[in-house]
C-alpha cells in the first residue's frame, strides 16, 4: 500500500509559519509567496462584501498594504487567513461607512465572477451557456442577501474557512456562527427560489 505524502494541516501550518517568520526577517521571496498566497482570498471576499470589482480590488490592495504594514507585530504561530480576512472586512465596514450605499448589480459571468467555478471545462456552448446562467442567477442572489449572511456565507462555503476561524474574523461566538450560517443558507434559498418562480412566471 502506498504511503500518502501528501503534507498534513499541522505541517502546513508549521510551513506558514516559517513563512511568515522569514518575512518577518525582511526575507523577499517569504514576502511574495505570502503575498499570492493570500491576495486571491483577500479579493474574492471583498468582491462578496462590496459587489464591485473595482471596490474589491482597491480593498483587497489596501488589506494587503496594510496586512504587510503590521506583518511585523503578528504573531507566527497564528493561522494567517483569519487576520487578513479580519482587515478585509475591517476596511470594508469602514469604507460603508463613509459611502452612500449604492445599489450593486450581478456580475456577467464572462466578467470573471470568481464565486462558481465550472467543474466540467468541456467546450460544449451549450454547458457553458447553462453554467454561466447558473453562474449569473447565483451570484446575484448572493448579492441580496444582508450583509452580516454575505459575510458568513463567502467565509464558509466560498473560502471554506472553519467555524473557529470565521468566530475569529467576525468577533463573534462559535454557535451565532453556525446558527447564522444556517439563517444565510436559507435566505440564499429563498433568493434562488424566487429568482427561478419569476423566471417561470416571465
């Protein structure tokens, strides 16, 4: 039987932390390989939180700047997802603050909405047509729901962060996790639901 090779959570954890701690030092190269590790997940949660590519690319830049500017105080042995989530949202709840909350509207699939990833990349026009109507109808009943169901859904079913992580990001206890995941998941239900009761009835 062959062995598994493959690195458990521990030692990937003890892999970041070397990371981190050699970036610390003022390592480059730790500092690049931090830096594409996280920005991608930095993006796609401020692209849930303010609907706007655009938006999401200038939070997900300043996360990093300021993710970089106080690498230097974090501790290492710490996850670094949650702590650079956690200025995600930070930044995001700042800048709604001091913006007019406009309406947001679904992003065209061919814009690069991150948030569904086909799973079947056959050329078939007509799978891929089908894939980005589901594509289109998903993320913009993602995008109607309330902020605080945004949130939580983008950390667990998109980021797939564990529980104990989000409660981290969020400052807020394990089971209002779990108990507003579950209210998230069916207001994204009832979003679908209805999406496809207007279709039937256009």
């Amino acid at each position: 039987m062959a062995a598994n090779h493959a690195p458990t959570a521990v030692a990937l954890s003890a892999i970041q932390s070397q990371t981190v701690r050699a970036a610390q030092a003022g390592d480059v190269e730790a500092r690049e390989i931090l830096a594409r590790s996280c920005h991608r997940a930095a993006f796609h949660f401020a692209l849930h939180l303010t609907g706007h590519r655009d938006d999401a690319l200038e939070l997900s830049q300043d996360a990093m700047l300021r993710f970089f500017g106080s690498l230097g105080r974090f501790d290492a042995s710490r996850p670094v997802r949650p702590w650079l989530l956690r200025i995600v949202r930070n930044l995001a709840r700042d800048r709604a603050r001091r913006m007019r909350i406009r309406r947001v509207e679904p992003l065209d699939a061919d814009d690069g909405g991150p948030i569904v990833q086909p799973v079947d990349l056959s050329p078939n026009p007509e799978q891929t047509a089908h894939r980005a109507q589901i594509q289109r109808r998903l993320w913009a009943a993602v995008l109607g729901l309330k902020p605080r169901h945004r949130e939580v859904i983008a950390l667990r079913d998109y980021l797939d962060l564990s529980y104990d992580e989000i409660s981290e990001i969020l400052h807020i206890p394990r089971g209002t996790v779990m108990s507003r995941l579950h209210r998230a998941r069916s207001a994204l239900r009832k979003h679908l639901h209805g999406a496809l009761g207007k279709e039937v009835g256009a």
